[in-house]
C-alpha cells in the first residue's frame, strides 16, 4: 500500500529549528504523512516521499463501528480510507480540513472524548473517533491563536484615518492573529504563526477576554484578528466575535476581521455582521488565476479558481448589501515579480464599477518566507501603483511603502 512520509534535503536544510520547535509532530521515526512540516518549511528542505511497504493494522472505532486501518498516519487518512469525504472548501457532504497543518482546528474530531485536529493527529490501537456535528458542538471549539498585542499599523480594514502618517508613533487597536491558512502564499509574512500548530488550543471565549484586557491596557478602540486566516474556522469565530461584542458593548468598540476572503461566501458574511464585525478587509490576491496561482501557492486550477471567484463575489456581497453599515477595506498586493502594472489597473477598474469610494489599500510584498530573491518595491514604485489605481477613479487609494502608508 502506498504511503508517505517526510524526508529531509539536507543539502537545502538551513538548520532554522522551525520544524522541530513549533510543529506538533511525532517524530521522524513515526512519521505519519501529514506533511505539515514540508509546507512550513521556508527552505523547502523537507518534501513528501511515496513509499510501499505493509504496515500493521490498528482497531479504532469511528462512530460506534469497528474498522481497521494501517498504524503510522493521520485520522484524517484513515477516515479517507474507510470513504469520509474531506474538502478544502467548505461543503455539505464533506468534513471541512482547510489548512492541514494543525493550526485552524476546522477539521476537529472527538478522539476518546476530547476535540483533535484529524489532520496532524495519528492513529493508535482502540482509540474512539467521533465525527458527528452534534456530538462536535457539546464542546467548545478551539484552535491556536497567539500574537496578542498592540498594533501601531492596522491592517486592509482599518480606515485611513486611524493609520499614522509615516512611521508609527501609536497603537490605534489591539490584535490576536489566528493559526492555519488555505494558502500558501510564498511570500507570507505571518508564517511562523500560519504554520505553528504547537501551543494550548484556545476557546473563543477566553481569546475575547484577552483581547478585552488588551484593549483596556492599550486604550483603544479598535480590536482585531487576523492571520493565518481567520475564517477558516467558522464556529469558533462566530463565537468570538459573539462574545467580544457583549464584552464591549459601548458604542466606539470597533470589532474589525481582516481575511483573504476565499471562503467568504454571503451567508457567512451576513453572520460575520450579525455577530458583531464592524469593520472588515478582505484581500483581493489577482484576477486572473495564473497571477493568483503565482501569489497563493495554490497549485490545483479547480481550487484556485473556486477560491478567486469566491473572493470577488465577497468584495461585490459586501459593497451591495453592507456599504456605509460596516467599514469596508480591500487589500491588494504588489510586487513586479508577482503581479502586473496592467493586472492591477485591471482590478482597479473592476472594483471601481462597484464602488469608487471605497477604500484599497496596496500592500508592498517584501521578501519574506520562501521568496527571499524578491526585491521590496521602492517607494517610487508605490507613489506610481497609487497614481494608476486613482486613474481608474477610485478615490480612495493607500499604500504601504518603506517609508510608511501614503495617501488617501
């Protein structure tokens, strides 16, 4: 039967620790295939290698039945092989595993009674895995967060007007980013939070109250989360943002997501609002899908282009249906490696048909994670990306540069 397990490139291992320090993992020895360390690893020195060999079968129980499966690979294998349908993007029929590198917890199974990510989680003789949604929703969901802190900066969907001119000089919100991503962006400059699955899992509730205890200390407003992607996990950000809007119920509380929206479907934004958010940026990676494929590191074409259109249908549901009742800010990126001059003109004119006075915040994509052969845009390459986008008529264009935002 074919397998897989992880193998080192010694001759690319830069000797970081990354793999070793803040990947749950089981060890080289008992490798089960999951394959997290080879998409956290930004020297790619790790890959995945088929093998063939028979291993010995382990009795687990899935919802009462009896099976047996081969020892030495995750849950989420083993429910693959017994006919369980998992998928990337969120369906009906299928159990939803988003990131498969253990930080979002969407992909959550009872395992003997308590909450497991069956994506990093092995298998072991007699253990007890329960799938079913309502068992799942007796416990509270839980997935890794960390990076609380003042924020001086903001993020797509702060307004303008809040970010400092220049270099900081203030906190203008507080901030908790979320573990586990749908992409994988080679130039994502969050990955040690986005591919760290070590830590305490930690329920939406005692998140909302950390945040609440920043925003006090802090002084601000403004509370976001960010990522990783925060979406990926549907019931516990529900549940935070629930529980942070009845923990500040004044009205300058801001509740602000920023998202690379390719989940973002409309009833999920309309229970994004009615749980609180009042400030939102979602990404609009490209329009085309090679562009977008380039910049993701999504390499299925059905995929990427469930997740591009998803992510414009997001931006045109929250213009139509929540312009001037919630904060809306669209993030863009930017580098000339990655992205066209004309592609973004492009998307500056899409977007314009829908709404010229919403806010676009170009993000200048640096050399970070696995493509450190980049070269940081120039702040004359900004100043040139904000004239273009203004030519297309939208009147509210910002950029992030190696000086500070510049505009509207």
């Amino acid at each position: 039967m074919k397998f897989y397990i992880s193998k080192k490139l010694k001759d690319l291992c830069t000797q970081c620790g990354f793999c070793e320090t803040s990947i749950q993992c089981v060890g080289i020895d008992e490798c089960i295939g999951c394959g997290a360390c080879v998409d956290a690893c930004p020297n790619q020195a790790r890959i995945l290698q088929e093998i063939y060999e028979e291993r010995r079968k382990v009795k687990i129980k899935v919802n009462g039945e009896t099976y047996y499966v081969p020892e030495r690979i995750t849950i989420l294998r083993a429910l693959e092989i017994l006919g369980y349908r998992f998928s990337r993007f969120p369906t009906s029929d299928a159990i939803f595993a988003p990131c498969r590198t253990g930080g979002c917890w969407a992909c959550t199974v009872l395992v003997d009674g308590k909450p497991k990510p069956s994506c990093i989680t092995p298998v072991k003789e007699g253990i007890s895995i329960l799938t079913d949604k309502t068992e799942l929703e007796k416990v509270p969901p839980l997935r890794i967060v960390s990076g609380f802190q003042g924020h001086p900066v903001g993020g797509v969907g702060t307004p303008y007007w809040v970010k400092p001119k220049g270099f900081f000089t203030r906190y203008i919100e507080v901030a908790c980013f979320t573990h586990g991503c749908i992409l994988r962006c080679p130039t994502c400059q969050n990955w040690e939070i986005t591919y760290s699955s070590k830590g305490i899992p930690l329920t939406p509730t005692y998140t909302a109250r950390e945040i609440t205890g920043l925003r006090k200390l802090y002084g601000v407003d403004r509370m976001a989360i960010s990522g990783g992607e925060s979406t990926l996990n549907q019931r516990w950000l529900l549940k935070y943002l629930e529980t942070l809007k009845k923990l500040n119920p004044d009205k300058d509380a801001r509740i602000h997501v920023d998202t690379n929206a390719v989940i973002l479907t409309k009833d999920y934004i309309d229970k994004l609002v009615e749980a609180g958010v009042t400030d939102i940026g979602p990404d609009i990676k490209a329009l085309k899908i090679e562009t977008f494929k380039k910049i993701t590191g999504v390499k299925d074409n059905e995929l990427a282009k469930k997740l591009l259109e998803t992510e414009w249908n997001a931006i045109k549901y929250l213009i139509d249906q929540y312009w001037n009742k919630i904060f809306i800010g669209i993030g863009i990126p930017y580098n000339k490696e990655l992205i066209s001059l004309e592609e973004i003109r492009k998307i500056g004119e899409k977007i314009v048909e829908w709404e010229p006075k919403i806010q676009v915040c170009v993000l200048d994509y640096r050399p970070e994670f696995r493509r450190y052969d980049l070269e940081r845009p120039s702040f004359q390459e900004m100043v040139k990306i904000k004239k273009i986008l203004e030519e297309t008529g939208l009147k509210c264009v910002i950029c992030q540069t190696v000086q500070g935002h510049i505009g509207p």
